[in-house]
C-alpha cells in the first residue's frame, strides 16, 4: 500500500442530548467503509461527563465492536476529557482490533496490517493542563499521523487539555495530525492536514503510508 485511508470521527459525547449519536456514527463509518477506509480513528470524548449512562457505556462498546468486527476496521483512539469526566473509562474492555494508549504519556502504537505509525496521547484527567505534547517524537519520512485530544494555543482556555501549538504539531513531521475537543471543524493546516474534525463530522483523509 502506498497510502492509507483514513475515516475520522470525534467528540460523540453519548448520553447528550445533540449529540449525533450511534445510529449516526454507524450510518457514516458504514459510507466510509464503503469508499475504501483502511483504518478508524477516534479523537476522544466518547461519553459525555455529564449525560453518559450505563446504557451509553454499553452503546460505545458495541459502537466499537461494530467497527471491528461488521465493518472489519482496525480502530485506533484516544480518551478525551469527557470519558475521564464519565468515570467509566475502567469499566471500558480491552477489544480486539481497538488500538489505544494504555498510559497516560504520549505512545507509538502500531497497527497489524497498517503501514502507520500513530503518535497518541489520552486525556488523564478534567481538565488535564500537562505539557505532554511536548514528548511528541520528531521525525523523518512518511506515515505518521497524530492522534490528539487537545487545545491548541488556547482556543479553549477554559479547560485546559493537553496544550500545544500549531508549530510545534507542525514541526514534529507527521502526515497528518487529527484532534477532538474543539466541536467545530477547525483546519489549522491543510497539507499535512492538522484540525480538529469535529462533533458530527467524518473526516476521510488518504495519508502516504511508511
Ligand atoms: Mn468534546
């Protein structure tokens, strides 16, 4: 493979009430699917910390289960500050084919049958002020994508999250680096594309591979 398709989504934050939900989530990974996606990327705040429900929990994980197992689609996410909020990330299981950092640092994670390399960092805690992104590795050559759960330059000052800066995402050589946690869609930089996607947004992007 010389590239890889990327379908992206962010910020669903089940349990609230305009969220768009499961069935939604579902309807456009199933288009994306169709189109071609090689891999699914989450960006963070799967529940919401206010809303979520035992229901909701349940709902993600067969959300997940469904695009690893019908859509037959490796997963990789990160967890927002919304699921450390909900309390229900340690109820969460482990998946086959769900790819996430286990720590709270930044981690290399890498995909069976996926010529990436994913850089990712969870959210620890509400609001999380840490200057983890700091730790982002630089590097050369293709396939790298980022996979965030931040502020950048304080366009959301009122709950710190992982702060960063455009330069500095952008000085780390990725093919891509994909956010939650601003719920519009945002592109700071189209090419490599660096943005946040957005609460109802799906995201295809084709990034070259290593
Ligand atoms: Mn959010």
């Amino acid at each position: 493979m010389d590239t890889v398709r990327l379908a992206a989504f962010a910020d669903l934050h089940l349990g609230r009430k305009k969220a768009p939900g499961v069935r939604w989530a579902r309807e456009v990974l199933i288009d994306a699917a169709a189109r071609g996606a090689d891999v699914v990327i989450f960006t963070g705040d799967l529940l919401d910390k206010k809303k979520a429900t035992e229901k909701d929990l349940r709902d993600a994980v067969e959300l997940f289960r469904f695009i690893t197992r019908e859509l037959a689609l490796p997963l990789v996410h990160v967890w927002g500050n919304h699921d450390v909020g909900s309390g229900f990330i340690p109820h969460f299981p482990a998946l086959e084919g769900v790819h996430r950092p286990e720590g709270g640092g930044v981690e290399k994670l890498e995909v069976p049958g996926i010529p990436l390399i994913f850089h990712a960092a969870n959210v620890i805690a509400d609001p999380d002020p840490r200057p983890t992104l700091r730790e982002l590795p630089a590097v050369s050559g293709a396939g790298h994508v980022g996979v965030l759960h931040t502020e950048v330059e304080g366009v959301y000052t009122k709950n710190p999250c992982l702060p960063t800066t455009t330069s500095h995402l952008l000085s780390r050589g990725y093919s891509a680096c994909l956010m939650g946690h601003v719920h519009s869609p945002v592109v700071l930089n189209e090419d490599p594309w660096v943005g946040w996607i957005g609460m109802g947004e799906i995201l295809e992007l084709e990034v070259p591979a290593t």
